[in-house]
C-alpha cells in the first residue's frame, strides 16, 4: 500500500483499515510460528502498512485540533 492512497482515505477507512491490517498481523504471525508462512517478508510489509495508517491518523488528528 502506497501513502498516497492512504492519505485518500477518510478517517473512517483509515480505522477500518487498521483494525483488518492488525487482524491480518496477528494470522501472520500465527502462520510464521506454526510454520505455515510462505513469504515471512508479508510481516514486515504489514507492520509498515500499519504504521502509514497510524502515521496519516495522527495528521488528521493534529490538523483538526489545530483549527
């Protein structure tokens, strides 16, 4: 996921974003300790995705507390 499409999102998405990209971690990390995981690679990109999440959130928070 690109930060430009994040930053086209509302802070709605953004939420439900969140909470489907933690959700998604968590099988990850299921997968990766059972041994099940083909491409470990997908954690560090999910945890990435999840971070410009909370990133564009918190710019939108700090925006609207600023007006």
């Amino acid at each position: 996921m690109k930060a430009t499409e994040v930053r086209k999102m509302n802070a709605d998405q953004l939420n439900e974003k969140l909470s489907g990209l933690k959700k998604d971690l968590f099988y990850l990390r299921m997968q990766h300790a059972t041994n099940q995981l083909d491409n470990p690679l997908k954690i560090k990109e999910t945890k990435r995705d999840i971070a410009r999440v909370k990133t564009v959130l918190r710019e939108l928070q700090t925006a609207s507390d600023k007006q």
